[in-house]
C-alpha cells in the first residue's frame, strides 16, 4: 500500500476510531459517522466487506425484473451488476445518508433505470411488489432490524428473491448445521463493530431462515485491513418467498 493510500485510509480509520455519535436520529448519527469518510469509502469497503459480488452473481433476477438495494449507500453495488444491469426494468437503491447518496449520484446517472431515495427501509415501501430486494452489509447497521426485514417482505412479489450479505457472529449453541463461532470470536467481533454502530447477532440469519426456509445460506469468514491475521465471520443468505 502506497504512503498515498495509507494516508486516505487514515480518514476513514480515525472515524471509526471515533465510532458512531450515540445521540441524535438515525440519519443525523449516519451523517456525522459517514460524511468525513465518504469519498473514501469504497476504496476501504472494498477491502472489508466480502462477498457482494458472489451474492450479485447467485441472485437470478429476470430480465426485465426489478431490484430494490436497502441501505445502498455509495451505490457500489451498482457497479457490481456490470453489463446484468441494463437488462434490468429498475434498480432503486434506498439509504438514509445524504453523504453516501452524494457519492452515489455520478453511478445513477449513468443509467437510466437507476434511481436514488433517501429514506429510511423500514418504512420505504415501491409503488409495486418487486422481483428482488437485497441489503448489503446493511441490516446489522439498521436499528429496528426487525422491521426492516418484515418491510422487505413485503415488498417482494410472491416468488421474489430476498438477498443478505452482512457479518454476524453465531449463537454460543447455534441451531444443527449452522456455524459455532469461538467464545471470544463472539465477544470480540460484537463489541469490536457496536463502537461503529454495526450490531452483529446471530438472530438476523435465524430470522431469514425462519422467515424463508427454500433458501441458500453460505458461512464464511473473511480477512481484516490492518488486522494481520484476523478473520470476521460473514454470511450470505438467498431466500424464495413462497408463492
Ligand atoms: C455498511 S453500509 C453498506 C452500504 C452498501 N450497501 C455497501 O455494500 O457498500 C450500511 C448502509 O446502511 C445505511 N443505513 C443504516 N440504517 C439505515 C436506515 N434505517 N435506513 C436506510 N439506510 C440505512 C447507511 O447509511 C449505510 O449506507
């Protein structure tokens, strides 16, 4: 890494130094954690938040079919799509932070089936039931998760696919063949990411699964910056709402 990339990534890493402020609403604590970090945030994203491609790649959506992307932020997943994109009817990311939906403005303008909303996805809802709705590293930053969750859905088109790629750490007896993840493991990576505001639990991959039992859920783990040696555990779940 060049002394010119280290210093770029120091803006970032002194934010999450700082962590996410504990007083005001959701937008206003998203603002302050992201704005003196977003012109570098996918740069460092992109080297800590595994699996958004291979998650892109799995979701068969159809051609002509309709994505919503909760809590999209820069809208890097835009790029994800690649050529799948224009064979899309529309794409609408949602997101609550006017500083990452800056940054995702140049992306959706390059398209013409792309569009940006700021609002809040629990209680974002399309004119139309859509083909599929994914969060991307999104859902452990959402406060009433819950309610997210039960508002995406709703959104789904019976058949529609529900994506999920977002770190967690696993229950300390998790259910048969899911993943068990090491005491500290569990009580390392929690308090590690809560500072940021990012709330691992092992409920939100029960609830997919609850929620979506004709699924796919891929454990995995993935590597640090600047922490030589440490891997955090993520998952990638797909889910069908039954018809
Ligand atoms: C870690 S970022 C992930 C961004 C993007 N999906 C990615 O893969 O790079 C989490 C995002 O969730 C957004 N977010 C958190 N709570 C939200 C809420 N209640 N409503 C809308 N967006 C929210 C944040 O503003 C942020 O953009």
């Amino acid at each position: 890494m060049s002394p010119r990339d280290l210093l770029a990534d120091s803006r970032v890493l002194w934010q999450m130094l700082r962590g996410q402020p504990r007083v005001g609403s959701a937008a206003e604590r998203l603002q302050a954690f992201y704005a003196p970090q977003a012109s570098r945030y996918d740069a460092f994203r992109e080297r800590l938040l595994h699996g958004r491609s291979e998650l892109i790649e799995r979701l068969a959506i159809p051609a002509g079919g309709t994505v919503v992307e909760l809590g999209g932020g820069t809208g890097s997943n835009i790029d994800r799509f690649g050529t799948g994109l224009e064979r899309l009817q529309r794409y609408t990311l949602v997101d609550l932070c006017p500083a990452l939906l800056a940054q995702a403005h140049p992306r959706a303008k390059r398209h013409g089936n792309v569009e940006l909303v700021e609002a809040d996805v629990t209680r974002f809802r399309p004119q139309e039931p859509v083909d599929c709705v994914f969060f991307s590293y999104a859902l452990t930053m959402v406060e009433d998760w819950r309610a997210a969750l039960a508002n995406a859905l709703l959104m789904l088109k019976p058949g529609g696919m529900l994506g999920v790629v977002d770190f967690y750490v696993s229950a300390a007896r998790p259910r048969p063949g899911f993943v068990r993840h090491a005491a500290w493991e569990r009580w390392f990576w929690r308090r590690w990411f809560a500072h940021d505001g990012v709330m691992l639990a092992p409920q939100h991959l029960e609830a997919l699964t609850d929620a979506m039992p004709e699924s796919i859920r891929l454990e995995r783990e993935g590597a640090m910056p600047y922490l030589p040696g440490m891997s955090v555990p993520y998952y990638l779940f797909i889910g069908r709402k039954s018809c």
